[in-house]
C-alpha cells in the first residue's frame, strides 16, 4: 500500500534539464569542446552538480577547476531562473491530488538546497513537501538509492510503501536498488528496455499518475 511519493526535482517537477545541458555546453565552447543533448541525457542527467562537473573537467582535460566551472555554471543558471523555469504539465494538480489525499510527499533531488527551494519556491508549491533530500546531505548520488533510503527515513515510511517519480535512468536504477516502486515520466530520454524493466510503468506525464494512484486505492 503507498503511503509515500518521492519526487526528483529536475525534469520531473520542473522543466530544467535543457537548460543544464545549455550550462555545459556553455563550458565546453570555450574551450572548443562540444557534446549532444543525447549525450548530456545519458551520462548526466538525474546526477549532482559536482559529480557532472567533475566528469566534465577530467574527460575533456578543461584547464579550469572543478569549482571554477561549478561557480560559472551556478551564477549564470541563477539568470535564468529569475526569468521563470516552468513547471512540468501535471505537478501542480498532482501535488495537489496527493495532499488532499493523505499522503506524505518527499523531494529527493540531486540539486543543493538553495537551487531547488528557489525553483519550488518560485510556484508556490514548497509547501506541499513534508520532507526534503538534496544531493549534498548524501554521500553518494544517483545511481545510488541513498537518496531515496533517506527519504524514506525522513518520511518514517518503509520503501516498499512509499513510490519514486523520475524522469531519468539513474533516477530509476536508484530506486530500484532502494527497493522502491519507481514510475518513470521521461523528460530528455526515454529509458532503455534495461530501466523500462526496473519500472513498474512509463508515463507521459504527472497527471497520468492520478490515475495510478486511483487504481491502486481500489
């Protein structure tokens, strides 16, 4: 029985994924390197700012610091959330569904406290989480479930109550080593028939699972 949901922030709740593959190919360029979206969904989306940042650095020999390419990316990702980055279709009223139905709501994401609060903040859905994980609180990131075990000991939930929603490989492979329930709603990528197969489905969007979550009752 789902007691729980757990949502990762980017790409699933808020539509940001493209905008931090335009931050590191920003990097790149200036040093004449560039790489593909397709790229960016495979090996660095649903990860920490400092593990991609890291791999960056070491695989294309930037002569640059990790911290160096962490501040240029953070000050000017901060321009572009005070423009407005928008809300994935379905998360309000999904938000909204799960409150009103008595369920707990966690955020597990890979982003820093301040970065996701801002985001959250910005729509005015903060308060619907009960409780909050971001990726500096743990030791190590997606693919790992540490993230999605300690939200559910935040929560005071067993992981077999509680259910995922992610919208990356990583994000899933984390959630199925937790021995969480995970539906997928793909942001950049769709999963492989590898991860297709950790899921218990692939949805087209938030709303969908209100759907789900109404089956499951009955």
């Amino acid at each position: 029985m789902i007691e729980a949901v757990i949502f990762d922030l980017d790409g699933l709740l808020i539509d940001s994924e493209v905008i931090s593959y335009q931050l590191y190919q920003e990097v790149l360029n200036k040093y004449g390197y560039s790489f593909t979206i397709e790229n960016y969904a495979q090996n660095y989306s649903g990860k920490t700012e400092l593990g991609n940042m890291e791999a960056l650095v070491n695989l294309y020999q930037l002569p640059i610091t990790v911290q160096e390419g962490l501040d240029y990316t953070l000050s000017r990702e901060k321009e572009y959330f005070i423009k407005g980055v928008p809300l994935k279709p379905g998360a309000r009223e999904l938000l909204d569904y799960l409150k009103k139905n008595g369920y707990k709501i966690a955020l597990a994401s890979s982003s820093t406290k301040d970065r996701a609060l801002s985001a959250l903040v910005q729509h005015g859905i903060d308060c619907y989480f009960d409780e909050m994980v971001f990726g500096t609180e743990v030791e190590k990131g997606k693919p790992n479930p540490e993230i999605f075990l300690k939200a559910c000991e935040k929560l005071e939930v067993n992981p077999e109550n509680c259910l995922v929603l992610e919208d990356s490989e990583a994000g899933i492979q984390a959630s199925y080593s937790a021995r969480i329930p995970v539906i997928c709603i793909p942001d950049m990528k769709k999963p492989t028939i590898k991860y297709h197969k950790m899921a218990e489905m692939i949805l087209s969007s938030l709303l969908d699972v209100i759907l789900y979550m109404e089956k499951s009752i009955i």
